[in-house]
C-alpha cells in the first residue's frame, strides 16, 4: 500500500512592517517580503567606515538598485549576504591606494578567505607611502605596442579583436604624447570597450591611477558599467548621478578618502585637495556635468572620455563650455 501524503507545511515567510512615506502611522501595515524587490537588500559596496571599539566598525553601505542618498550605516556583525566579501573589498582598495595596512584582524579574514578558493595570498604592504610610490613606477614601456592582449585581460575572459587591440595602441600613443584622439569606428565595433582597457592599462601597468572622467548619455551608462565590470575587474568605478542629494553623498564619501576634502555643501564650489582621490574612473553624464561643473573643473583629470562626441562639434554649447 502506498503510504498517505505528507501534509504539506506552509513555507515560512518573512514579513516587514512597514511605514509608508507621506502617509500616518495609522496606516503602517506588514507587507510580504516577496513584494520588495531583493537588490533592496543586496550590497552593492561598502563607501566609509566608523571605528568604535578595538575591532569593531560600522560601515556606511550602499545598495544595490538603491540612490546613494539611501545608503545606511550597519554593525560589522550583521548577517547580510555576502556583507564580508564587501567589507574585504573595501579595506584592499584602501590598502592599494593609499597603502596604509588592513587592519589585522581583517587581514585574517581576507588570509583565510583566499586560501579557501584557493588564491594566493594578498600582497600587502606596511611600508612608508613614499617607498610604495617608487615601487609602484610603471612596469611596461607604454611606447611598447602591443601583439597580443595583456595577461590582466585576458583572465576576464573576454578576447579583444586584432582591431581593437590596434586602437587601444592607438590610444596609448595619443596618451603618452599629449594629443587628443578620436575613435570613429562603426557603432557596435566595441569603441567602450575599447576606451575602457585603454584607461585600465594605464592603471594596472602603473603609468596612472586616474582620476579618469567618462561623460555618457544617461541611457548608456549602465552599459558602461556592465563592460567595465566585465573587463576591468580592479577598476574603483564611480557613477555620478541622479538627484542633488545623492550627488552630495557621492562627493563626500566616493570622491576622496580624505574627510571634508571637498568643500561645500549641496553645491559644493571645488576638492581642497586631490591627494588621496578614492576612485578610478568617474562615470557621468552630460546633464551632471553641466550641473556641477564647479566641483568637476576643480579635478585634475588625467584622462577625459566623452562618449558621443559628435556633440562637442557646436563649441558654443553648453556642454563644450563646461569640458573646456
């Protein structure tokens, strides 16, 4: 004989009670977690950190899907998924920019996390900064051409075209002498990804940190983003949009690691200084930079890549105006 079913039991299901914006308490109510869109409570990166004991942080979070303005400050110890991971990603950028040390106990964890996927260990550093620049000269000749595509980019898994690669070469050249360039290749031929590896060979071979400025229409920033994560893993990328008080947030806690180096407020007039610049690239888009063109024009920008540049043709734009 066959044995009965077994009673299903209803899944457990998590609920959030919630205040709803513009309206009283009297119409809290608690809402399935099923209805709230899961990168609400996905982390995107860490951006600042709080010291409150020994060993203990809190860790200013942004999130994914998330403007900047909704970023929150959560314990350390929080059971966040993949909460750890950021956290260890966010004291290797410091240790690579600034060459200050991890602190140890995080260097353990990071020790500990490598060797379970089986990485080698983390290079880090507790020498002066003044010796670490030196060390950190560039490590190929950038008049040197390229045959086939560095080691860095191929462990991404993308192949760049012969094509590509001879503009990226290109590029290198213009770069190295001081002489704008353009790229007019057919759209869909790669001309992002192009420009991207350009910029991140200037980084991984030590010629240059950046800053580095992309201005793009706003409808194609997130392929920027989406090509950058995929062939340029160990770039800091920063996208500079959306509304006055998310941009506040993003200058204060992405422009630099130095606290109050920017001055100003909701329109903050310029960097006091450019010392310890956070980020690599800064993705942006034209509106922002007509907006904030103060701030912006107080950067030293190694490198400046205007996506559409077909527009900079009528120089008595606003646009134009603002680039020069």
């Amino acid at each position: 004989m066959l044995r009965p079913p077994r009673k299903m039991e209803p899944r457990r299901e998590r609920e959030f009670f919630v205040k709803w914006r513009y309206m009283s308490y009297w119409h809290c109510e608690w809402v399935s977690e099923t209805l709230m869109d899961v990168y609400f409570t996905a982390v995107h990166r860490i951006i600042n950190h709080m010291q409150y004991g020994k060993t203990q942080f809190d860790y200013l979070v942004k999130w994914k899907e998330l403007a900047y303005e909704q970023a929150t400050w959560e314990r350390d110890d929080m059971d966040i998924a993949y909460y750890e991971d950021a956290i260890n990603k966010y004291w290797i950028h410091r240790e690579k920019m600034l060459g200050e040390p991890i602190p140890k106990h995080i260097a353990k964890k990071i020790a500990a996390q490598r060797e379970k996927k089986g990485l080698p260990p983390l290079e880090t550093t507790d020498e002066p900064m003044s010796k670490k620049k030196k060390r950190d000269k560039p490590t190929v000749d950038i008049r040197k051409k390229y045959e086939v595509q560095p080691d860095y980019i191929t462990e991404t898994g993308g192949t760049l075209h012969p094509y590509q690669l001879e503009g990226i070469n290109w590029l290198r050249h213009c770069w190295s002498n001081g002489t704008d360039a353009i790229l007019a290749d057919e759209m869909g031929l790669g001309k992002t990804v192009q420009s991207l590896t350009f910029l991140y060979t200037l980084m991984k071979e030590g010629h240059s940190k950046g800053p580095f400025l992309i201005a793009a229409p706003l409808s194609t920033i997130i392929n920027w983003e989406r090509e950058a994560e995929q062939w340029c893993p160990d770039f800091y990328i920063v996208t500079y949009v959306g509304d006055r008080d998310s941009r506040m947030v993003i200058r204060e806690h992405e422009f630099s690691f130095v606290e109050g180096a920017v001055k100003g407020g909701p329109k903050a007039s310029r960097m006091r200084s450019q010392e310890n610049m956070k980020f690599h690239v800064l993705l942006t888009s034209y509106e922002c930079i007509n907006m904030d063109k103060a701030i912006l024009s107080s950067i030293e920008w190694e490198a400046l890549v205007v996506d559409e540049a077909h527009r900079l043709k009528n120089n008595q734009s606003t646009f134009f105006k603002n680039l020069r």
